[in-house]
C-alpha cells in the first residue's frame, strides 16, 4: 500500500506530538517532516514534497496563510488542511482563499482528523460547520477604511478622539466622523461595542 506521505506544521511541540503519534499509527499515512513556524514548513515542503501538509493557522515567524500560499505557489502537488481554532475566521479565510483544501477545528476528534487528512489526499475539500460559517460572516463583513480600522484600534486602547487625532494629523471633529461611519458599518453603539464586533469579523487583531 501506498502511504499518504505527510508533514506537521505546528509551533506547539505537544500538539505535534500527539498528532505525529496519531499519524504513525495509521497503516495508510507516514510522516516524513516536522515544522515549528511557516518559514521552516515551506523549506520543508521545498525539500520533501509531501502529499499532504497539516498546517497550523498561527504560528510564528510566518503564519500558516502566508506559508500556504508559498507551497501552493512552490510545491503545487502539495495538498494542505489547515488546523484552526474558533476566532481566528480571518486567518481561516486567507488560508483558504491562499489554495488550503480544507480546514478543520483542533478541537475535531482523532478520527474526524484522520477523515478530514484523507480526504485531503484524494482532493476533496472537508471544512468544518463552524468554520466555514465563521469564514462566510468575515468573507460578508463590512469593508472598512485603513484610517478607519487604524482609528478604531486606538480606540480600543482607551484612546479619547483629540489623543487619536493628535497621532493621525487631523481634527478631533475628523476622528468623530469617522467613528460614526464606523458604528453604522458595524451596526453598533458604542465603542466597546464596535471593537467587540471587528474582533469577531476579523478586521481587529
């Protein structure tokens, strides 16, 4: 039988651990890398050519959207399935949009895992509920300005408008009229609120 060749990119050793262990007791798979940042998994994949490149969403150095693009664009015989976890719509979103095939949450069970790495290796795409609904409310998400994210972010630092408007080299009334632009985008209220909305569309980091 021929074996799914398969590599690892995850910054947690623990989770690379459990997921190599997982791997290795399959008849079907073999694990033939292991990458703790983005940067080290595209080099990897330059070098091995797996079939299948499990790849965390965030890691350091270079995030798992970055790196998929660079295998996808490098090493096209490659096959990725992002792992993920709740919140992270936006980085789920580019991974995909980058050539990701799938995308499945960490908190998945081990046989939903090796389901989904499968399905990977034939091309079939397996993303899950939560987060192709999570990926569909960022992909819809009100457009808003870089000045009008970068005014909202100092807000969510406490900010008050003459302190943002000082920072950006325009008027106090400026950053009020951008604020209320945003509010109406976002359908909020207040500032705490707006902040609390763009977190979860992935437009805050």
């Amino acid at each position: 039988m021929e074996k799914t060749r398969i590599l690892l990119a995850d910054d947690h050793l623990v989770v690379r651990m459990g997921l190599a262990l997982m791997i290795g007791r399959q008849d079907d798979m073999e694990l033939v890398g292991e990458a703790e940042n983005g940067e080290t998994a595209v080099s990897l994949a330059k070098e091995l050519r797996p079939d299948v490149v499990v790849m965390d969403i965030q890691m350091p150095v270079m995030d798992g959207a970055t790196a998929t693009g660079r295998i996808r664009a490098e090493v096209p015989g490659s096959k990725i399935l992002v792992l993920t976890t709740f919140g992270a719509s936006a980085d789920a979103a580019r991974a995909l949009g980058s050539g990701a095939l799938g995308a499945i949450s960490k908190d998945s069970s081990q046989d939903a895992l090796l389901k989904a790495i499968r399905a990977t290796a034939r091309g079939e795409s397996v993303i899950d509920d939560d987060i192709r609904a999570s990926v569909e409310t960022f992909r819809t998400a009100p457009k808003l300005s870089s000045r009008q994210i970068e005014i909202l972010d100092y807000a969510s630092r406490g900010l008050e408008n003459a302190e943002i408007a000082k920072l950006l080299s325009i008027t106090a009334d400026g950053v009020k009229k951008h604020l209320k632009i945003i509010y109406a985008a976002l359908g909020a209220s207040t500032r705490a609120e707006a902040t609390s909305l763009a977190i979860r569309l992935g437009l805050l980091g």
